[in-house]
C-alpha cells in the first residue's frame, strides 16, 4: 500500500493541540518514568465531551471526523456522533481497532491498546493483511481503562513502536467516563469495517465511510457502562459506506452487516454479558456491528440497506 499518510504523523497534530487545550478540557498531563506523557482523560480527571470526541479522532489516526449531533435517529437520546472517513480501513483498522493487546505479568496489568502507535509496532497480524507500514518518531497509544501501563509496558511499548519513549503518549479513559463513552461511539463506522474484513469482503474495495450513533449517557459503573456503550451501536448505530466492485458483494455485505444477523441480538448487552457469566469471548463476534447499514456501490449507482433501529432496547438499556 503506498502513498498512505502516518496516522502517527496526523494524530501528534491533533495530540498536542489537545494538550494546549489541557486546562479547558479538563484533561490531566504528566511524565511517566521513562519520559513518556501521559494524558488523563477520564480516570482521575473529568474530562468532557469534547475531550471524547478529540479522542476518538485521535483514535483514528487523524483520518477521520468526529462531530456532534442532535440527530441520532433516536428520538428520547438525540445526542450522538456522527464519524465519517474517507479512507476507513486505514483509519479504523489501521489505527482505531483495539487490537493490541498490553500486559505485564508482574503487575497484573491488561489492557487493549488502540491508535496509531498499533501502525507503527504491527505486532498484530492484520497488518500483513493491510499492507500498510507507518514511520515517525513519535505516536499514541489509547487505552480504555483507569490507568496507564506500568513502567515494564511502557519500555515493551516503545521497543516494539522502535521509538525513544520520550516520543510516546499514552492516553487514557474509563469506559463510564464522558470521553470514554463518547470515543467508544465514535467507533460505529470501525465495527462495521471490522465485521467487513470478517466477512472477507475486499477491503481494497471500500472507499468511504460514515456513522452515526447515540452517545450513551455515563454511569459510574463497569458492566452498565459497557451494556450501554455496546447498545447504542448494536442497537442504534447507523453506517453507510461506498463500495466498488460487484453487485452481488454489496449486496451480500449490506445483508450480512446488521447486529440482528447475530443469534444473541435482541437484549441489551449487560443481560448478554450475564448470560456468559462475564466471558467476553463467549459472545457471537457478529453481534458486535451497527444496527442498520446501507452500501452504495458507486460504479453502478445501485445501494443496498439492510437492519433497523431498536429503540426499545436502547431505552432498556440507557435508563
């Protein structure tokens, strides 16, 4: 893949404006042990909408936008996102995906990483399917969580990126926080692009993207805020994207797109949680994509929709 930008490149811009904007975003900036920065964006700190929706930009490599709405498409929750790329195979699973996983045996610490510094380390086979390779010296790593990897991950980190640490941001947020809920929204387009590539369409043929979800209203509390942060995608998420090649395959993609494909669609997902007792792997991976999808195949003008909004269970769920 060639002439593709650096989503660390991108991402560094969108980073330091955030950190000049620290104080009014209500956001926490410090140095790590090894001279990595870390930036507090829902744990201890406050944060914010805003902050949300800068992270979740920042989350897509600076390859896609993120920006508020009062059109949800669901009328008792208007407040939401709306996420649009034009290049969302690079920005969603190049940069956004959480994909990586972080660990230190030693101190117990796990965590997902996501943003742009997975390009850099490619310690994940998608890349070898993605072909994309990124370089800079600097780059970001986002993590859903109450607190950063600990010094051993952070040296692990910057060895796998090739990067002195003092060219690494780490940013983190709960997931019941204002960014948290806002960035994992803002992940409505990537969901459907990774249940694209798990549904072996040709990435090479998705062209554009956009998404819309609700923003679910914070909770301070783990299983609720997931189940809702889930919900307002599986159940009032909305994606349309722009396709080339056959018919017949964008047909099948917007067919086979929708969460309600999935045996376990149909409750909110706490009450699925429950159901697994808390085993995350135990759910059907197709559930995870938006409630209702279009694709507009753009060589032979013809669209294709399948899926619907499930307000009830949205409601259910953000109550």
């Amino acid at each position: 893949m060639v002439n593709k930008p650096s989503v660390s490149a991108r991402a560094t811009k969108l980073v330091e404006s955030v950190v000049s904007d620290a104080d009014a975003l209500r956001i926490e900036v410090t140095t790590g042990s090894h001279g990595e920065r870390l930036i507090d964006m829902g744990a201890k700190a406050v944060g914010g909408l805003e902050a949300g929706r800068r992270l979740g930009e920042i989350c897509m490599g600076g390859l896609g936008q993120v920006a508020f709405t009062q059109s949800s498409g669901l009328a008792n929750w208007p407040l939401g996102v709306v996420v649009t790329s034009n290049d969302p195979v690079i920005a969603c699973l190049g940069s956004q995906y959480a994909g990586w996983s972080i660990s230190d045996e030693e101190s117990g610490f796990f965590a997902l990483g996501s943003g742009p510094a997975r390009a850099i380390s490619r310690v994940e086979d998608l890349f070898q399917e993605l072909g994309y390779t990124d370089r800079y010296p600097e780059t970001t790593l986002v993590i859903e969580g109450d607190k950063a990897p600990p010094p051993a991950a952070i040296k692990k980190i910057s060895e796998n990126c090739g990067i002195n640490p003092r060219g690494l941001t780490i940013i983190y947020a709960t997931t019941w926080s204002f960014a948290g809920t806002v960035q994992i929204a803002s992940r409505v387009l990537e969901v459907a692009i990774h249940k694209a590539h798990a549904l072996h369409f040709p990435l090479e043929n998705i062209l554009d993207g956009m998404g819309t979800t609700p923003i679910a209203p914070p909770v301070p509390d783990f299983v609720k805020a997931m189940g809702r942060t889930n919900d307002a995608i599986i159940y009032g998420g909305r994606i349309h994207l722009f396709v080339k090649g056959p018919d017949s395959d964008a047909q099948r993609l917007a067919e086979s797109l929708p969460a309600s494909n999935s045996d376990a669609y149909g409750k909110p997902f706490a009450e699925i949680f429950a159901d697994v007792k808390g085993d995350f792997y135990k759910i059907d991976p197709m559930l995870f994509s938006p409630a209702q999808v279009v694709v507009s195949n753009v060589e032979t003008g013809n669209t294709f929709r399948a899926g619907e909004l499930a307000p009830g269970v949205v409601d259910a769920s953000f109550r």
